[in-house]
DNA sequence: GGGCATGGTGTTACTTTATAACACTCCCGC
DNA sequence: GCGGGAGTGTTATAAAGTAACACCATGCCC
C-alpha cells in the first residue's frame, strides 16, 4: 500500500475482523496475541518476530521472551489472520482472513510493500500443473519479487 | 525423485554440464565450488548450508566456516546451478541450468524430495496477475507442499 | 619475469532467527 | 472449588546467516 491511506482504519478493520473470527470459531484471542496482531499490522511491510519482539519490550515495557512472541504468531496464522512470508522470515497480516486461501504476494524490492493478492488464474495453474504430476497439493507458497507500481512511477 | 534411479548419475551429470556452462561463461567453477556442487545434488531433497558443511569436515576432513559455503552456494545460485527453497532454508541442484528460469518447485512433506517444475502456465499467470497490478515481476518463488505420487502410493 | 589488481578462500567473531524443556497460572466446565 | 487443558513465563540452546579483515592465487600488463 503506497503510503497515503489511513492506516489506523486499515489496523482497527483487521483487529475488529479478527475479534469476529475467533468468536466465531471458539478460537481465544487473547490479550498478548491481539497485541501482536495488532503490532504485525503497524505496516503494511513484513515484520519480523524480533521487531515485534522488540515493539513489546520497548512500547509495552515488558520483557518479553521470543518463544512468547512465535507461540502468539503460530496461533495468528493458524487463524489465518496473518501470513509469513517464508523468503523474508518475516510476517504480514492478512487482507481476508475470512476466506481460506494461501497468500499469494507481489513483493516490493524498493519498499517492502507486500501485497497479498489471491488470483485464481494462479492458484488453478499450480494445481494443473501439480496434477498432471501426480502431486497432492497442500499448501502452495507464491512470493514474487519485483517492483510496485508507485516504485516505478516515483524511483528514488 | 522417488528412489529407484541411478543417482550417480544425476550427479556426474549435473558437474559436467555445469563444467561447461562456467567454461562457456566465463565462471570460475573451482575446486571448493564443484565440490559444494556435488554435495548439493548428493540427492534430490533440498540440503542445508549447515549439513553440507558437515559433509565437507568430514568427508574431507577440512574445517571449513559456514562463510565458505554460503560463498560458494551464493555463486553456484547466480550461476542458476542450484536453486534456494526459501520455505526450508535449503539448497537444491537445479534440473535445467542451461535454461533462464526461477525454480518452481512440488516439496513432497512425507519423502522430503523437491521435484523442479518449470511450468510455462504457472509463469503466465503470475505474469498476467503481477501486470494486472501494474507489478513488475523480478523474481517469482513458486514452494508448494504437498505429498508426491510415489509417497501417496506408498503410505507409511 | 616482476609487479599488481582482482577474485577467491580462510579465520574469528558475531547477529538474527527459531526451538526445547519445564514450571506456573488462568479460565472453563463440572 | 477443583481438576484439567490451554496459555504464558523463563532459561537455555540450536540453526541459519553475516561482517570484517587477512592471505593467497591467478591472470594481465608492462
């Protein structure tokens, strides 16, 4: 998201959706991995464990230990609230957590930007082509490296 | 590669044709780098930098630094000889070096394999996606989990 | 052939990312 | 209110990757 959108909009939204969820699905969202949802949506970029990490410690005043950190993000993407990006070992939050889909996401080279997007066209080609070898899909990973339109537009 | 094919094979294969991709370009394939090579493609799942490290202490009986590997899989990766599997922080031979392509790649979770695929539908649609968005594409990661015919034949 | 620039390798130390093992606590249902 | 399971805290450690700098070897120029 090229920067000039409210974000806090876009944080409020995800935290709302995700309260809505985990009702929903008898999932507990608690406290300390609300917070860290809310910490891996302060962008738009992936953010490592350790930066979320570091945002408890410092914003929050309590030490945290990692393990607390990834136990809180395994939890959010096994909801399907936040995706890794397995390239970057670093996490974002999903767009539609609703829907079951794995991420597929243009990531920006210039500004670390990664868009989720879900395009059928590519998910149906993974599963023809996995098909027509006899591989069972489970779990697709798309990551694509490149630039953002706004990147093009605007280089530094 | 589900067992049963004269592995040996692969592996003097893929050293001869990159003996002669290097010396087509220009690449200087060295000692330590060929050797790292071989040990990449000691089978068909993806490896570790860490566990060919191993192999070069003792195998050879050289102590080696983890620099010394990463520097040679950093160039056999330029050279398009071996293909990084972001989602295992592992490195595995490429099936094509002679071709332009960034690896797609079936990861079987029950045999460990990487079978590359380079699968020209795929490609379109992430094209097609990517420019629909006005993205431009520099380096697509396909990584999908899933379990390979042999290992859904051959339930454990 | 001597000098020298470049690229490759060795060595030490260190950072970042992730997990193991085990104790404690909180909350829910009964 | 209490027993059990899920969640969290704590300490330690493993795995993956990088920085800085020295040394060596190869090839090229003169």
């Amino acid at each position: 998201m090229p920067a000039l959108h409210d974000h806090t909009h876009c944080i409020a939204d995800a935290l709302t959706r995700a309260d809505a969820l985990c009702a929903e699905r008898g999932a507990r969202l608690t406290a300390l991995r609300r917070r860290v949802l809310e910490l891996v949506w302060s962008s738009h970029r992936p953010r490592g464990a350790y930066a979320i990490l570091e945002d408890l410690s410092q914003q929050d005043g309590k030490a945290t230990a990692p393990l607390t950190v990834y136990r809180a993000l395994e939890f959010l993407v096994e909801q399907g609230l936040v995706h890794r990006i397995e390239s970057l070992n670093a996490y974002v939050g999903c767009a539609a957590p609703e829907d079951v889909h794995s991420g597929q996401f243009l990531v920006c080279e210039a500004c670390g930007d990664a868009a989720e997007i879900d395009d059928p066209g590519v998910g149906a080609a993974i599963d023809a082509a996995a098909a027509g070898r006899g591989f069972r899909v489970q779990r697709p990973t798309v990551e694509v490296r490149g630039l953002c339109k706004s990147c093009q537009e605007n280089p530094r």
